[in-house]
C-alpha cells in the first residue's frame, strides 16, 4: 500500500502557526476532502482538521476525567438505569464515530487517514464531532485498506475498553458484541452510500470487517424478504445496547431479546415505510 501525499512537500514558506483554513499541502487537501466527504453522506458527522484539544477525548491522553465526567451525567440522568447501562453508552459513544470514518474512508474515500487517532468532543450525554491532524493517507485496494482499518478499529476499541475498566466495569464480550454490531449496521447502510453493489458485496464485506476485527461469531447479516418481493439484508444481532433499562419496554427493531418473528416484523414494517417516504419524495417536483 501506498501512503498518498508522502514524501511531498508544500511550496509555501513555513508558518508559526498552522492555519487549516487554507490548505497547505496535500496531506491537508486530502483530509478536507475526507471530511467533507463523511459529513454530506451521513448528514451529520462532524469534523475538522486538528489535532487535541483540553476536554476533548484522544488516543495517548489521560482521558480519566472526559471518561468519569461523562459516567456521572449518565449516571445523574439516567439513574434507574444502571451501571451497566452506564458502561456500555460509554463505550458505544466512544465507538461510533471511528467506525463510521473508518467504513467512509475504505469504501467511499478510497483511502485511509490516520482516524482511529482522533480526538473526539461531549456534547452534554454524547460524544459528538471530532478532530483529525493532517498526515499521509493509505492508499490500496478496498481489501487492503479494509484489513488495516479492521485492525486499527479493533486495537482502539482494546484501548478504549480499558479506559473504560479503570472507570466501571464493562466485560469484554458485550463490548465486543456491540462493536460488531455498529459494524453490521454500517454494512446495511454501505447499501445506502453504494447503491451499485450487490447483497452478495455486502455480505461479503461484513465477513472481511468483522475477521480483520476479531469479531467473528458476534453476530452477522441475514436476509429479509419484503412484500414488494425486495430482498435486503438487515443485522443479525447478538449484542444488546440495554436502551430498554432507560427507556421501559422499548426495544430496537434489531434487538436480539426479540423473537426472530417479532424482530423481522419490525424491520420489515421500518424498511417499508422508509421505502415509501423514498418513493414520495422522488415522485415529488422539484
């Protein structure tokens, strides 16, 4: 694999301070480019060009405070919830945003930024926007950078999870399971940002992230057969992100306390009804 912008250097004179409100070199053209790109296909990742920033949470700080902060609002907030509950939405608001940056940069951008080095801000419950310092971008096949990206994500989330243990108590095995399951979710939506490509890609990359991960047997995709005589692929969970502790006998559509009826039911209903708002909005004038 190559790394993009390497060995290149910015023609312009050196800089006491750094300004990323023009880029500089390629390395900084590659990055606004990424995140701009991360943030119009989802509609609401939000990023810019930087590195840490006090309060904020990055890999290789003493995040003690950002992580013991956060537990107590949880905590306060949500208090016939439990620990548990309290654990696992550290661990999933930690999470979420290096997995989405790492699926849009293997399989929209085309390269892979450094993104599991990011530094990431609260938003009162939420961990919400993020920060990323220009470097050299991998370059290679999907395969290639796919592997990498599998790695690293993994390694972070081994990282993170440890954080985590010096503050509560979260088990490796639900983390891991919730983990996969953020991976499975971004595999059903790969549909979305990729139109083009077949049920049988999408499997084929979930396989390929969850083994570059060492999640293999957390879960998985399976196939759901709609009226319209559609088939799509929808998660098969293992994992459970305990929402119901905080909010009484809500469950999500893809929750593995369901039965498997129930659970296909509900997705099957969720994915006819997206469907149809589709349909209505292309059908509308411009």
């Amino acid at each position: 694999m190559n790394r993009l912008g390497e060995g290149k250097t910015p023609g312009n004179l050196p800089l006491t301070a750094r300004n990323y409100l023009f880029a500089q070199s390629t390395d900084d053209v590659a990055l606004t480019r990424f995140i701009a790109l991360a943030g119009s296909a989802t509609g609401f990742l939000k990023g810019a060009p930087g590195g840490h920033l006090p309060g904020w949470h990055s890999p290789g700080q003493d995040n003690r405070a950002f992580l013991e902060g956060l537990h107590e609002r949880l905590a306060v907030s949500y208090p016939e919830a439990g620990q548990p509950f309290h654990a696992v939405r550290l661990w999933t608001n930690l999470m979420w945003q290096p997995a989405y940056l790492s699926v849009i940069a293997v399989h929209l951008h085309g390269a892979l930024p450094a993104v599991t080095t990011l530094a990431q801000a609260r938003q009162n419950l939420d961990v919400n926007g993020y920060r990323l310092a220009p470097g050299p971008q991998l370059e290679g096949s999907t395969e290639e950078l796919l592997a990498k990206a599998g790695r690293d994500l993994r390694a972070m989330g081994d990282r993170v999870l440890d954080e985590i243990n010096a503050v509560t108590k979260l088990k490796q095995t639900p983390a891991l399971r919730l983990l996969a399951d953020r991976m499975l979710g971004l595999m059903v939506r790969l549909k979305h940002f990729r139109p083009e490509i077949s049920m049988a890609e999408q499997y084929r990359y979930c396989d390929l992230w969850l083994s570059a991960m060492g999640l293999e047997g957390h879960g998985g995709l399976e196939t759901l057969d709609l009226p319209n005589v559609q088939q799509v692929a929808i998660m098969a969970r293992k994992g459970c992100c305990l929402d119901y502790l905080a909010f009484p006998e809500r469950y999500c559509a893809s929750c593995p306390k369901l039965s498997d009826d129930e659970r296909r039911h509900r997705e099957r209903t969720n994915i006819m009804a997206e469907l149809e708002v589709q349909a209505q909005s292309n059908a509308s004038p411009a």
